[in-house]
C-alpha cells in the first residue's frame, strides 16, 4: 500500500510546485486549505534579507503592495512569518505570460497591442500615483489571467530579483538589459516614473514588431544602442504607432512622453476604456508590522515533506496546459523555461538517473529530498546555468518531473534538456501508441 504522503504546509496554506525564483525568493503554488482557493506563495529568506539590511525595504514596499488593489495589478493578499522565512500571499494568476502569445502567434495586429498597452499603462499608473515604481517591468512579469486581462507581477518587490554585488547595494540586472532605460544603465540615479515609461514603449514595440527593438550579443553594443535609442520600426506599422513609440523611447528622460500625455496621445486614446473597480475596503497592515518585528502573533509554523508530493487533480489541471502524460518530448512544441516528463520509475531511481546523465554534461548536483538543483561548473552567456528538478506523485506508480532553468541563458537549458532527454529514454514513461510509433 503507498504511504501517505506529506506536504509543506504554512498556517492554512498547503504548500505545492516552485513556479519561479529569485535572488532572495521562490515562488511556491498554493491552495487555502479552507476555501480551496489557489494562491501563488512567495518566499523569502529573513537571513538573507537581514544580511544585505532589506528588512526595512521590502517591509515598507509590501505595506505599499497591500494598499494596491487594481485590476491589471497582481493582488497581495497577506504576509506571514516563521523562525526563518516570510510568506507573501499573493493572487494565482492562470493564463501564462503575455509573451507565450507572441512565441506561439507572432506579431499583435495593432488594435489588441494596444488593448495590452492600455491595460499594462493604467496599472503603472495607478501604482506610480501610489509612489510605487516597478523598475523591472520585462516580459515575465507580464501575466493573463483566464479572461485575458493583463496583470502586471513582481510590483514593488522588483529589487528581489535584482542582484546583489559583494558590495550588498542592489544594481541593474544584466539578465534583461534590453529592456531597460538608458538612464538606469547609465547607473547615475533615475527616476523611476520615467524609466517605467520606456520599458513600457520597449513591450509596445515587441507587441508590434514580434522582435525587440534593442538587441545586440555583445554587451556594450547593446548599450550603445539603447543610450542611442538606436531602433527601426517595421513597414507595417502605422504612422500614429511609429510617432507614438519614438516620442516613448526617447533616450533623454527630460523629454520622454509622460503618463498623463500617454494618456491623451491619439493613438493609444482609440477605444480606450478606463478601468472600472471599488477601493474602498481598507487595507489591514497588521500583519506585515507583525513580521518585521517578529511578533508571535502572525508566526505560522511550516511542515516539511519527506516524500515526493502527491498532486491533486486541480494542481495537475493548473499546470496542464500542452502537459500530454503519453508524449512529452515533443519535438514540435517550443521548450521554454521549464518542461515536463511522467515515469513509472520509483522517484529514488529518477533522482539517480538524473545525476548520473548531468555530471557528464559538466553539471554540479545538490540532491535534497526529493528535489535537485544542478549547476553548470563552467560559465555561459549568462553566467553559470542552474536547473532545479522537482518530483511530483501523480498516482501511485506515476510520477511527473519538473525540470526549470532556475538561472542562466535559456538556449543553453533548450541544448542540455535535449541531451538529458536522450540519457533519459528508458525513464520516460511512454504509452501503448507512442510505442507503436
């Protein structure tokens, strides 16, 4: 008989997959064991956070983040504490990134870019007359939810992803300097206003274009061509659009478009609709006053697993979307950041298989539990590439494997998934048909 299976929990959250990561922080999938409501956990390290003395930041930023509730903004809904962690509850947010529609369709026909541009330009708004400045707007903070409205991510906690130098002040992430304001790369002191605004005008561009306006493999190129806003609108674009983007990537802060003349410019003006919902339910801080200064009265008290975690059928639905349990490698569908393969092997028989088929390919393993973190011993592109691997039960002779570039450079993860895939045939667990094929 298989034994029950033992989950993470914290206070009335069950804890579930890793769905991103940070510098300081993971972001865990969640479900309130009391309305059954999924939510998305962000986790941060307290000693971590005391070591490079952002307590008083991150406390300040997610007491701001409470008071924002709009609709194109992702929700927190409250914070929690143990010994050594912080819990940050936010909303679950269900359709995948704005830029999964790009890879898989291509370019956006004007009038739907600008629905997007609308959306992501009322929720910087709305956040900046609130005095907060998202300084690290990029394609994965861009999410959908199930009705396609856009929902911008990370606002407020952006400096968590940022990296810290040995020096521990925070400075500019070179992961994605493409979509970054000249001003900031210049590393002088900026305002945050502005800077939003040509991040903004950069996923505009990608929106129209399909491709981005400022790229270049090497660095100090790339550089040159955004202090230059040295960039070519495509053919097809109309005039208003290529007036409007070159009044927004405008190199010179000073004379940038602002928000309010975004907001009367005649090509974003066309159908808009300004967003309609109620602020008056009163934000309680309590419970992030309570945290930082390590009161009982907000301490929950975490549960660790010892198994692999059994999913249930909602978590399996949640991550389902192009998951086919009889084929997943797929040749045709694109690789992104993470992927997905079921086995009938024992879960200890995958870790090791696993091991065994990374430490060839130059890869350094951390087993614990039943999750591995494998890190690329020599540096790439971007640094050195760290996977993280997690073991799910699906059934009781059934498990998924989640395999995710946790850091580095996505194509080199697309060339060592390949080469792990085919160390890994006798693993993956294939159905009756694809035997056949």
């Amino acid at each position: 008989m298989n034994k029950p299976q033992v989950k993470r929990r914290v206070g009335k959250y069950e804890l579930g997959r890793t769905i991103g990561e940070g510098t300081f922080a993971k972001v865990k999938f969640a479900r309130n064991t009391l309305t059954g409501e999924p939510v998305a956990i962000k986790v941060l390290d307290k000693e971590k956070v005391l070591k490079h003395k952002m307590a008083e930041q991150i406390r300040r930023e997610i007491a701001t983040m409470k008071l924002i509730k709009h609709p194109n903004v992702v929700r927190l809904f409250e914070v929690m504490g143990s010994k050594t962690k912080i819990f940050i509850v936010m909303e679950f947010v269900t359709g995948g990134e704005l830029f999964d529609k790009i890879v898989n369709h291509g370019r956006m026909k004007e009038d739907e870019a600008r629905k997007y541009f609308q959306q992501l330009i009322n929720a910087v708004d709305y956040c900046h007359s609130r005095g907060v400045y998202h300084r690290d707007l990029k394609p994965e903070n861009l999410l959908l939810d199930a009705s396609g409205n856009l929902k911008v991510s990370d606002y407020g906690l952006s400096a968590l992803s940022q990296q810290v130098r040995d020096d521990g002040l925070l400075h500019t992430t070179c992961g994605t300097p493409n979509y970054v304001a000249p001003e900031v790369l210049e590393d002088r002191g900026y305002d945050g206003a502005t800077a939003d605004v040509w991040s903004c005008g950069v996923i505009l561009f990608v929106l129209l274009a399909g491709y981005l306006p400022f790229d270049d493999p090497n660095l100090m190129n790339l550089y040159k061509k955004i202090s230059a806003a040295e960039f070519t609108c495509p053919p097809w674009l109309s005039f208003g659009a290529m007036k409007f983007l070159a009044k927004i990537l405008d190199p010179n802060p000073l004379t940038r478009l602002t928000i309010p003349e975004i907001l009367k410019d005649g090509w974003f003006k066309k159908g808009y609709k300004a967003p309609v919902f109620d602020e008056k339910e009163d934000a309680n801080l309590d419970d992030v006053e309570a945290v930082f200064s390590n009161s009982e009265k907000y301490e929950v008290t975490e549960k660790k697993e010892e198994q692999p975690v059994a999913m249930n059928a909602f978590e399996l639905i949640s991550m389902s979307r192009g998951l086919n349990l009889g084929n997943l490698f797929d040749s045709e569908q694109e690789l992104k950041r993470e992927t997905r393969f079921t086995s009938k092997c024992p879960a200890d028989e995958i870790i090791d298989k696993i091991a065994k088929a990374s430490k060839p390919l130059g890869f350094d393993v951390q087993k614990k539990n039943y999750k591995m973190r494998l890190e690329n011993v020599k540096a790439g592109r971007k640094g050195n590439l760290n996977i993280s691997t997690e073991i799910f039960q699906v059934a009781p002779s059934l498990h998924m494997v989640e395999v995710r570039k946790a850091k580095g450079d996505t194509l080199e993860f697309h060339k060592f998934y390949k080469k792990l895939s085919t160390s890994l045939d006798n693993v993956v667990w294939k159905s009756e048909e694809d035997m056949k094929n």
